[in-house]
C-alpha cells in the first residue's frame, strides 16, 4: 500500500513524455520507472552525476519550484538534481547551492522571517536550511512517502508538510510532529496556511480540497468540483478566498467561508499543476503541464496574460513580494522572470554557464 502511495505522489511531477499543449496521459510511471527518470535526466553515469549537480550556473535537471523570499531579494529554485539553488534576484546570479537530499527536491518555503528555508524531498525528508550561509539546520523524518510539500505558518513557530494521505504539523522548536491530520483518501499532494494561521487548506488525489481548524485539529469543510487530482491550493492574502490547480485543466476560486465555487478558469490544454495569488489579490497566476503560465484577472475571471517561453512543461509559478515579477520553473531546467503586467520575458536562470 505504500508503494502505491508513493507512485501516485511522484507523478505529480513527471508523466510519461509529452510536448506543449497536449495531454500528457493519465497513466502515471511507476516509481521506481520515475526516480530512474529523474537521475537519467541529470546524467547517465553516477559518477559524473555529482560533479554535475555541484557545478554553478543553474540546474541540471527538470526545475520543480521557485519561492521568493519575503523581501524579495533572493529566489530559490529546487529540482530533479537533487539541489537547491540561491539566486541574487538583481544581479540573477547564482549564489548558493544547498545539498544534502539523497532524491529530487519538490518544494520550499521561506520561514516569515526569511531567514530559514524548508524543502520537501523525495527522499521522504524535510530539510532546514539557513539561509544567510547555506547551513543545513535539521532534517525531519516521518512521512513514509516521498514529501509533496512544505508551508510556514504565518508566525513561523510551525510547518506543515504533506507526502502520504496525512498532514503533518511540525512544532519547529522540538522539531517535533505537534500533530498529525487525516482524512484524504488518498495521497495529499499540497498544503497552504492561511494568512491567520489559523486554519489550512490540503490538495488531494482524491480530487477534493479540505480546510481545516487548526484549534480543533479537525476537518472543518470538504470542497469538491475538480474532476481528476488537485495539485495546488493558495490562499488570497486577506484570506476570503483559496484558489485551486486541477488535472482537469482549469483553475477554480472557492469562497472560504461558504465553500461556494466562485469562478472556474478554462485556458489551459493541459494539467494545472501550480496557482499562486498576487500579493494586492486581484490576479491569480498557474502554471501547466501545457508550457505556458496564464494570469487571470479575479473580478472578471478573465485571462489577461499568457506567458510563453519555456519549451517544456511548467511546475511552478511564484510573485515576487512587489507584484511585480513573476517566477517560472519548468522541466527545460530552467527558471524564468517575467513582467507580470505585459507578460514580457525579462530574464533566465539556468544554463547559462554551461555548454
């Protein structure tokens, strides 16, 4: 049962091969099929692999996620190449790769103060970095499938975590599970605190959303209308809305408090696999399976920006704190800034000192 778990939490991330805008399949590799994948992506022999993963100038391998940190000033990256990777988001230089996972890095979290950093790996670890210098801080162990995500709480005292059919929160002080939440049938693939804190949303591939109490530590409401997995949920910055990213290729805007859907955004040809807020809360931005992220305008629920350049398949899209960048990480193995306005391309990190 819990192979099984961890092949449907891998395809999250790569599905059997397939070009921009069309379906890539719904039959996902199997996972010994898809960590195979993940290494030969980087390099055919181990030996030149880690001399390949500790070489600067971007990512050896697919991109899974970006995060910026609170002021802004530095971007991190995560991959198939088992590093994470600091960017200088004025110079857009490389400054710092973190290694320690033994497996893919699938996601990050930037502690509120920005001063730590928390990655999710496929190794079935949570890792804590500093990161001023690099440092790796400590590694948390209880997932019993490949870890899918990684959130702060808005105080910064606890992190959630998902990666099996549970929801782990972890009291950073002990570094210690406070609790565990269940309810999702099968894998949790996403989770996100509310800008309260009091309360967090999970994204299943059992196809529905749950918000939960985190006073009560229990399910507080069940949302459903995706049609296949949900790979990506966020909350709006005042916290009256959660956006949500399907398989069904669209994205969906949920009233927190009544659980009523608000509006559902059809344009993607292919799966949505990330959804992000604009920091004032009027735009959401996705990114797909499709090759392209899309900003749409939440008044009208209609799309105002398409952005296209990466050549293969979007994970991850991430506003800079300003609202004005946008961040893109794909399986070309690189990440790309654009203008959130014009949808203008302003710049690309990765491959850029390699030959």
């Amino acid at each position: 049962m819990r192979d099984s778990f961890a092949i449907w939490i891998l395809c999250i991330h790569v599905f059997l091969m397939g070009g921009c805008g069309h379906r890539s399949g719904n039959t996902p590799v199997p996972l010994s099929s898809t960590v195979e994948q993940e290494n030969n992506s980087v390099s055919t022999k181990t030996e030149s692999r880690s001399e390949e993963e500790s070489k600067p100038g971007g990512h050896t391998g697919f991109v899974y996620c970006v995060a910026f940190s609170p002021n802004g000033k530095t971007l991190a990256s995560a991959g198939a190449d088992k590093t994470i990777r600091l960017w200088s988001v004025d110079t857009r230089q490389e400054r710092a790769i973190l290694r320690g996972h033994t497996e893919g890095v699938g996601a990050l979290s930037f502690s509120p103060d920005g001063n730590t950093l928390a990655s999710a790996g496929h190794d079935r670890t949570i890792k804590l970095w500093e990161v001023e210098t690099g440092q790796e801080l400590a590694t948390l162990r209880g997932h019993t499938a490949p870890v899918s995500s990684v959130a702060y709480a808005p105080g910064g005292r606890l992190l959630a975590s998902s990666g099996d059919t549970t929801v782990k929160i972890w009291d950073l002080v002990t570094r210690q599970v406070r609790y565990t939440l269940q309810g999702h049938s099968l894998p949790v693939l996403h989770v996100a605190f509310s800008p309260d804190g009091s309360s967090l949303a999970s994204a299943g591939h059992d196809r529905t959303i749950k918000l939960w109490d985190l006073a009560a530590s229990g399910e507080r409401s069940t949302l459903e209308g995706h049609t296949e997995l949900v790979n990506c949920v966020a909350y709006s910055p005042d916290g009256t809305m959660l956006a949500s990213a399907g398989y069904d290729e669209t994205v969906r805007v949920w009233d927190v408090d009544t659980g009523a859907p608000l509006h559902t955004l059809h344009g993607h040809a292919d799966f949505v696999g990330w959804v992000a807020f604009s920091p004032d809360g009027k735009r959401v931005a996705s990114a797909s399976f499709d090759c392209t992220s899309r900003l749409w305008d939440l008044e009208t629920g209609q799309e105002l920006v398409v952005l296209s350049g990466h050549g293969l398949w979007v994970f991850c899209v991430a506003f800079s704190p300003d609202g004005q960048t946008l961040a893109t990480a794909s399986r070309d193995k690189t990440i790309k800034l654009w203008d959130d306005t014009t949808g203008q391309q302003l710049g690309s990190l990765g491959l850029l000192t390699r030959q």
